[in-house]
C-alpha cells in the first residue's frame, strides 16, 4: 500500500495564523464598506454584496487552504479521495490492469472523435508535474490529471 497526500501550499503555523487574522479583517472591512454604502449613499443592496464576497472568500478558502487530495494504490487499485478535515470521499477507483495509459499530461495526445471526462485532482493545471491517467469506462475515457510523486509514478508503470 503506498498513500499520499497532495496539498496546495506547505504554510507554516505563523502563516496559518496571519491569513487567519487578515482574513478576519478583511471580512469585518467588507461588513464596514457595506453598511458606509447604506448609510451614506442609500444602497440597499450592499448587504448582498458583503453577502457575496463572504461566498467568494469561503469558497477561495476552502479549495486553496482546507482541502487535500490523498492517491491511493492499494491491491493493484488506484484510488483518488478528497479530504477534508477527517472526512474522505471516494473520487476514483481504477484497477491498475485498466488503465489505457499513463504519461506527463504534456505528452498526452487525445483523439478528435473519442468522448473524454477529466477528473482534475491537483491544484495547479499548467504544472510541469502533472501527469494524466486514462482508463475506459463504458463508452467514455476518463482522464484523472494529478501530480504524483515519482514513487507513485513507478507504482503505476509497474500495474
């Protein structure tokens, strides 16, 4: 069984707590700026705007500092789960036997005619790191683009 976990930063507690604190003043500026808008010029919409930026900021924070990306290969599977916290999800599941190919995603080659589903599991798309994994299933290809370590690329070669 080999496991790991891919991230999008590597913060220190320090930055952890300093994104925090700055996060906290953003929101209270943005709560500000809403009611100044209000008072002053009668704009009643503006607590749909801090409303909105609320959504925005929680939805930066969860994909960029809470969520994780865990690959799996276990029993000549590989496996793709989100975490959160404790919490997994499934995402992926591919017998190692299936899979069609496997190379730097810059090196991929996709066919015109061929329906294809991507599975994007890293965080950055343009990384030279990333390499895709293609398997069938039905009548669509699946690609799973990750960024594995260079044992997991072995592992996979090797299935």
């Amino acid at each position: 069984m080999h496991r790991e976990v891919v991230s999008s930063t590597k913060d220190s507690p320090i930055s952890t707590m300093l994104f925090s604190f700055g996060l906290v003043v953003l929101l209270v500026f943005v709560v500000g700026l809403a009611n100044l808008m209000y008072n002053r010029y009668g704009i009643s919409y503006s607590g749909y705007l801090a409303f909105l930026s609320y959504i925005l900021i929680g939805v930066y924070v969860y994909r960029r500092k809470i969520l994780k990306y865990q690959y799996l290969v276990v029993d000549q599977e590989f496996i793709v789960e989100t975490l959160v916290g404790k919490r997994s999800r499934e995402i992926i599941r591919v017998k190692l036997n299936k899979v069609l190919y496997f190379c730097p995603l810059s090196y991929e080659k996709k066919d015109g005619d061929t329906s294809y589903k991507s599975h994007y599991v890293v965080f950055n798309r343009n990384s030279p790191r990333a390499w895709v994994l293609a398997f069938k299933e039905g009548d669509k290809i699946h690609r799973v683009i990750m960024e594995p370590s260079d044992k997991l690329i072995e592992l996979v070669k090797k299935g």
